[in-house]
C-alpha cells in the first residue's frame, strides 16, 4: 500500500508532466491467450500485441521463455516493445 506522502507526491509529478499515465493500460485478467506463433518473436527483442479492446502488451522471449508487460514506458510514454533488452531487464531507450 503506498503511504499518503507518496501517492501526493505521485500525483504532483504527474500535474507537472514527469510522469505519463497509460490510459490504455490493460486489465489483468488472469488467462492465457493466444496472440501468434512462437516464431514470431525473436530472442532478445520485443513485440507489440495489440489486444482486442485496443490495449497494447509488450511479449519478450527470454531463454525459450515468453514475458509480457504493459508496453509504456511511465518516463516518457514509450513503448517499451521497441526497447533495449539485456538478459530479463527492459530497458526503455530514451533512459540512454
């Protein structure tokens, strides 16, 4: 749970445009779905997934593993598919 001084503070970075709230973001729904062909996605690199409702995922395969995270970057809104990949960290490429 985030304290009180926190979530204030959250909010006055987001008032002051330093922080980007997804409103895309999706809904945790807590099944599996089928979105391409394993083939698809390249180790190492990332992919964008488009769900149904419009939202987007971020799919990285990582040592025969699939990992999926919401696909923006809170920093400056970018998308993380298109991002730098080392072992299991994403890292956005506008952090440099």
């Amino acid at each position: 749970m985030i304290c009180q001084s926190k979530m204030q503070n959250l909010e006055s970075k987001i008032k002051m445009g330093k922080i980007y709230v997804n409103k895309r973001k999706p809904k945790r729904q807590g099944k599996k779905i089928t979105v391409g062909k394993i083939t698809d996605v390249p180790a190492g690199r990332g992919a964008t997934v488009k769900l149904k409702d419009g939202t987007e995922v971020a799919v990285f395969k990582v040592g025969g593993t699939f990992h999926a995270i919401e696909n923006f970057c809170p920093h400056k809104a970018y998308p993380l598919a298109d991002s730098r990949l080392c072992r299991n960290i994403v890292e956005c490429n506008l952090h440099g």
